[in-house]
C-alpha cells in the first residue's frame, strides 16, 4: 500500500487509512523541509512538537538524530533511485514525559508525479509483547551462559587429561634415548629411532593443546601496543624461515621472502614476540605440507597506512571451496591430513583477532593458494 501511493486524489481518499495505520506522509520541498500530505496521527505532535505550520509544512531539522541520519540517506536515495524504496529500520523516540515510541521511516519515489515523499510509521508494540521480547532475550541468555560454563568445564577436564599425558610422554623418551646409547642391532636402533620422533610429534600435538587452551581461558593480553616493546614482524619471519629451512630441503621446496622486503624499513607490529613466530611457523608448515616438489613458497611483507600486510603463497593444488569457510575453525582438519589436530590455522586466527588484526585465505590465480593476516602498527609511547 505504502509503495503505491499515486496520484494527490489517491493521497486524499487514502487519508483515513493512512491515519488509521499510524503513517505520516510528506512530501519533501527541501533539504529538511517538508510538506503534510493528508490528516497528522495523534502521536505525532507528542513527539515532535512545533514543528508543523499553519502551512502544513513540516521543518525536521534537528528534531533527531537518527532521523537526521536517515534524511542524509534519503536525499542519496532520491537523487540516485528512480523507484523503490529505503527503509529506516526501527528506532526509539521518547516525548517529554518519557513515553517511548517505536518508529520506522521509509523513503519514497514516485516517478509518475516526480514527488519525493518519507513516509514515518508508528508501530504499536503493547506492553505484553515487549515483557515477552525481553523476558525470551533473557532466557536465551541465560542459556547461553549456562552452555558456555559447560563448554568450559569440558575444556578444562581435556587441558587436565592432555597435561597428564605428557608425564609419562617425557619419561618414554627418556628412557628411549637411554636405550639409543647401549650397544643395539641395526634393526633395535631403526625402532628406537622411530619411537622417539614418534613421541617428538605426540609432545608437539600436547604442546599445541596447551597452548590454545592457555590463549582461550587466560585471554593473553600480555601483549603491549607500547612502540619501545613490539616486535619486528621481519626479524620473527627470518628466525621461523631459518629453523624451517632444512624441512623445506628435504621436501625440495623452496622457501623465499619476496625481494622487495628492505631491513631498513619498520616492520613494528602490536603483538608478542614468541607467539608471532609461532603463528609464521604454523603458516609456512601448513604451506610445505601441500607444497609439491621443485615449486616454491613466497612470504611477502607489506607496509599499508597503520597496518602491516603479510601474505604466504604457495604453488600447491590449493583448497576445495566447500573447506575455505571452515579452515580457521577450531579442530578442523583438511584433506588427506586429517591425521593433524586442526588448531595451528584457528591459534593463529584467535592472536591476530586478539591483537587487533585480521587473518584470511585466497585462491591464486595461477594455482595455490595465499594465507595473509595483517596486525596494526603500534602507537602508543607511554
């Protein structure tokens, strides 16, 4: 009804009904001047007093900030729109005796007329409706805590169940290297061998349990946004890429920091020092393990406004659509390497989330695929 309102005669006869529907119709004349079109509701006046002629013309500037806002989009809606329409959405306007009332605007072009009318729409929530909306909001809430203490709960008993195991973890290894030194057969020293990089892996799975347990329930904020105390994003990079080197031969991938990257330049970020190199190494260990032989992976740094830019490329097959909007989620496991805890990607996520930046993944053009995040530059000196 609202969206067809034609001719001034239509406008005329549809006065009563416009009334009855709690709607204001205006024409507009000018940036905040308007015209009455038809009869003015009750309410109305009781919000906005003093703001209508004996002309019926209807001056809204200043009477609220949203609907100022809203005009603002309004005017854009008018001079670049030939049809439709553009709603406010709803919000509160209270009279002088604190009465609330719900309100809705809407934006109209009648293109036959070449009029320009906003339409303001009272809606009649009754009391009971309200204390239910609120009354609802509040049990969803509650469950939603009760939910998330339980989540939490189960949490810890994990961080618990994985803390033990790694007791007894060091003491296989202990024992395991003991039994490396005696006099062994070749095929002894084979199982030993593989036995202790056997429990290595299970000690860095525990360790990345831990850890992401340690930045979930203890929030990390032991970061500083204090110029004199950020790391250098570059030197974190170099330090990762040196350990990972002789991973990247052994695979014959590979590894270079993109040639445009200068020393000199301020690679300052706000974030930790330690966490930062860990979030490098899961990057560049994720893009080696789907990295095929004789291809190459590029890290390249980036220095944008108060940001830095970090992007690692690999010339692998790349990721499945289906996988992308589940890569940074907590025990998500890709492909063939589903043997993996699936925590490296959603660590690194919840850091660079934490410290201010964002974290993403992209399809390469030319095949492979781009991991970047990008942190913000400190700036405080106190």
């Amino acid at each position: 009804m609202i969206a067809k309102l034609g001719s001034q005669e239509d406008i005329v006869t549809m006065e009563e009904l416009l009334v009855a529907l709690n709607v204001v119709a205006l024409e507009r004349l000018d940036t905040e001047l308007f015209k009455l079109l038809g009869s003015l509701p009750d309410w109305f006046p009781d919000i906005y007093p003093n703001v209508i002629s004996e002309s019926k013309e209807v001056n809204l500037e200043g009477v609220s900030p949203f609907l100022d806002n809203f005009l603002i989009d309004a005017e854009d809606f008018w001079k670049h729109t030939k049809s439709g329409h553009l709603k406010s959405g709803l919000w509160i306007e209270t009279n002088n005796v604190g009465k609330e009332y719900y309100l809705e605007a809407v934006a109209l072009f009648l293109e036959k007329e070449q009029k320009k009318v906003l339409l303001i729409e009272f809606s009649r929530i009754s009391y009971e409706e309200k204390h239910y909306l609120i009354q609802t909001g509040r049990e969803i809430s509650l469950k939603y805590y009760q939910l998330s203490k339980e989540i939490q709960k189960k949490e810890i008993l994990l961080h618990c169940i994985i803390h033990d195991l790694n007791t007894p973890l060091n003491s296989m290894k202990g024992a395991l290297s003991l039994i490396s030194l005696e006099e062994l057969s070749n095929e002894a020293k084979e199982l030993v061998t593989i036995g202790l990089n056997q429990a290595d892996k299970q000690a860095k799975l525990i360790r990345e349990v831990l850890d992401v347990f340690a930045a979930e329930v203890a929030s990390l904020n032991n970061f500083s946004s204090n110029i004199n105390k950020a790391p250098n994003l570059l030197l974190c990079l170099q330090e990762v890429i040196e350990s990972l080197q002789p991973a990247f031969a052994l695979k014959q991938v590979n590894l270079e920091i993109f040639p445009n990257i200068q020393n000199k330049k301020n690679y300052l970020v706000v974030g930790e020092y330690s966490r930062l190199t860990r979030i490098f190494s899961n990057l560049l260990e994720n893009a080696l393990r789907y990295s095929p032989k004789n291809s190459t992976v590029t890290v390249t740094l980036e220095l944008e406004d108060d940001f830095v830019n970090v992007n690692v490329d690999d010339q692998g097959v790349g990721i499945a659509s289906d996988m992308v909007g589940h890569l940074f989620q907590k025990f998500y496991q890709i492909g063939k390497y589903r043997g993996k805890i699936g925590l490296g990607l959603y660590f690194c996520r919840m850091m660079i989330e934490q410290w201010g930046g964002t974290i993403g993944y992209l399809p390469l053009n030319q095949g492979g695929s781009r991991f970047w995040f990008k942190l913000p530059k400190p700036t405080s000196e106190n």
